[in-house]
C-alpha cells in the first residue's frame, strides 16, 4: 500500500508542476525526437478530452475546448515535468459526419503511422462518452490498437452527468466489451473534469505506465 501511495503522491506533484505545450505536428515528418515516453489520448469528437488534459494536469487552458467537432486535425505534444519526464499526445478527435472522407482517411493514416512506429508509446487512453458508452467508431480504434500492440484503457468521461444507478451498467458493459480486445488494459477509469473525480487515479496509472 505505501507504494501505491508514494506512487500517487509522485504522480500528484508531476502534474502539479511545469507542463507546456511543445508542438502541433500535421505529419510523422513534424514528430518530436523520440527521447521520453509517450502517453496518447483518444477520443470520439465532443468526448471531453480537451476538458479532462485541462483537468488533469490542473490548467484552464493547456489543450483548446471547442464545440466544433474535429477542431484538433494533428498530433499535439505537451511536455510533463523539468527534467522532462514524459510527454502527452492529443490525437485528433474521430468519428463526426461532418468531416470530409479525405481528411478522415488523412488522420487514418496520421493515427495509424504515429501508433505503429513509435517505440516511446507507452500508452494510449481511450475517452468514452459515459453517458453513450461504447460505440462501432471506438471499436475501429480499439482494434487500430490492438493491431499496433499499443496497451490501452478506457476512460469514462462526463461520469458527473450520469445517475450512479445508471453508470454501474454502462461500466459492466464497458469492460465486458474490452475484454474482447487484447491490448485493452483491464483497469477502467471513471472520470469528471466538472468534479475532478477520477484525475487522481488517472494521473497515477499515467505515471505508472511511463515507469
């Protein structure tokens, strides 16, 4: 237990302390060098995952919120910690009918390139609406990952607009599904960035992955 706690308390001061945004990369050609590892964040688009990096690591304005589906169309890299420790990675948000069919098959391709070459990718995180759960266009990216042997977890974001009664089913359910996909990590996480609920569980795995 006391390493737990001792592991919970690192990864509390971690993201307490120096986190910046490094840069925006459109192409695997933009890529920064491969020297710390890598944390990526997933998500359907208007999933919540600008509002739960802003709520993790304690800033209001780290990774841009907008109701405009599909704002985030690159890799966005944040740097944690000085010396650096590990780096962030805000993948484009996926699965609105909005976007045009090349630009869904460019940030395929981007996802793709990105999941299978990088050696420092630890872990990605896979945001869920908690309110929806699981849907066809998270399973396409959930197989993408199990393809690239890159070990993941399921967030349930927005737990706060769900009745409790409601959430324990949508979380069953959720985990017999990951399951059936072989990098999916057992440990799912429930979270609100409204309430902060689940950061600190989050942050710990976080660290305890790039460890």
């Amino acid at each position: 237990m006391e390493a737990e706690d001792e592991l919970a308390e690192r990864a509390r001061k971690l993201f307490a302390g120096p986190i910046d945004f490094l840069k925006s990369a459109p192409g695997l050609q933009f890529l920064p060098d491969p020297t710390v590892p890598e944390i990526a964040f997933a998500g359907r688009s208007n999933v919540g995952k600008s509002s739960l990096l802003n709520a993790l690591t304690n800033r209001n304005g780290l990774a841009r919120t907008s109701n405009t589906p599909g704002r985030t169309q690159e890799l966005n890299f944040f740097d944690v910690g000085r010396p650096l420790r590990m780096r962030l990675v805000d993948m484009p948000g996926y699965g609105f009918a909005e976007a045009p069919k090349d630009m869904v098959r460019r940030w395929r391709f981007l996802i793709n390139d990105y999941l299978r070459g990088r050696a420092v990718l630890k872990r990605a995180l896979v945001l869920v609406d908690a309110r929806h759960g699981l849907k066809p266009v998270d399973h396409e990216v959930m197989d993408m990952l199990d393809g690239a042997a890159v070990s993941y977890h399921l967030v349930l974001t927005k737990a706060d607009k769900v009745k409790r009664t409601d959430l324990e089913p949508v979380l069953e359910r959720t985990a017999e599904q990951a399951a059936k996909h072989p990098a999916a990590h057992p440990a799912i996480f429930t979270t609100s960035s409204e309430t902060g609920s689940g950061m600190p569980e989050l942050r710990t795995a976080i660290l305890e992955a790039t460890e």
